[in-house]
C-alpha cells in the first residue's frame, strides 16, 4: 500500500475511534460504539504494521503523523495539556520530514554532518542525532508515558505497542539513509 492508503486509512481509522469513543458516552449507544471503536483500533493496527513492513522513513513517519494530526482534531479543546503536547509532537515530525529532505542529499548531507558535536549524546552510532531521531525519540517517551497510564483497553495498548515499534523502525532505517549519504559521495 502506497503512503496514499496508508494516509486515507488512518484518517479512516481515528474516525472510526472517535466516533466509538464518543458512542461510549451517549446513552443506547454504547454497543455501537464499542463496534466503531474496535474497528478504528484493528484498521489502525493493521495500518501501522503495513507501515512497518516497508521499512521506509518517510512512510513511517507520515502514518504517524497522520494519527498524530487526526487526535489533534478530535481532542477535546477544553484539554490544554494534551493539545500542547499533540502541537508539539507535530511541530516535531514537521522538523523530521524536513531532515528527511536533507538526508536524501548527499552532499547537503555531507555538510551538514559537520555542524553535529561529535559528543556522544549529539550521536546515534556515530551519525548526527537531528531531528528525525530527536522527533522520534521524544515521540516514543510520550507513548511509553501513555502505555504506563492504568486503565489502557488491551486493544488500545496493542496499537500503542505497534505505534512504538514503528518509530524504532523508522529510526534504524533513517540510520541506513544516513550511511549511504555519508558514505557515497
């Protein structure tokens, strides 16, 4: 699947919950609901894992992003604190794609390397720690925060499992992207 059908289905996806988040809360609805909610959770998944499978930084990131953009939509406004954090991991992933861009240039890239320390916490594996790994490692701390939370639906806590996977893959196959720019010339 294209990152089209990845895109289309998470936003797919987030609908379904909301409204299943939503029907939990309306009286006679709740069976409808919970239907709506498990659907939007089992698309979502599968979603996330064909993301993974094909191992591309870009498409990895852009589900995520997309999941992460659709919760900002649906949150409820009155929520301050998760609206920042939701702006923030979006402003995040917005640097990420912008070093994505970078990376896929060689020679930019090459220049680039040389405005990094060389201390080891400015690294990851001797490549520059930019914003690509920056977004993804805080954004994998807000998940392990979330999935420390009590009372996560299983289902839920499965999709967040795969959401944190996801980002470790993105980051080992930005790595490769990084080797091949700073090895090739």
């Amino acid at each position: 699947m294209g990152s089209t059908g990845l895109v289309n289905n998470i936003i797919t996806a987030t609908t379904s919950i909301d409204y299943g988040r939503k029907g939990f809360a309306t009286r006679g609805k709740a069976e409808e609901g919970r239907i709506s909610y498990e659907e939007g959770i089992a698309l979502a998944l599968t979603t996330f894992k064909e993301a993974q499978n094909t191992a591309d930084p870009q498409a990895l990131i852009l589900t995520e992003y997309t999941f992460l953009s659709q919760e900002l939509q649906i949150s409820d406004k009155s929520d301050k604190d998760s609206i920042d954090s939701l702006i923030k991991a979006v402003q995040s992933f917005d640097d990420a794609f912008l070093a994505l861009q970078i990376v896929e240039n060689k020679t930019l890239y090459q220049g680039a390397d040389k405005t990094y320390p060389n201390y080891k916490k400015y690294r990851i594996k001797s490549y520059p720690k930019d914003a690509y790994h920056i977004a993804c490692t805080s954004h994998q701390t807000r998940i392990k925060n979330i999935l420390r939370a009590p009372g996560i639906d299983p289902i839920e806590k499965a999709l967040l499992k795969q959401r944190l996977a996801n980002l470790s893959t993105a980051q080992n196959s930005y790595l490769e992207k990084q080797k091949k720019a700073m090895c090739e010339q």
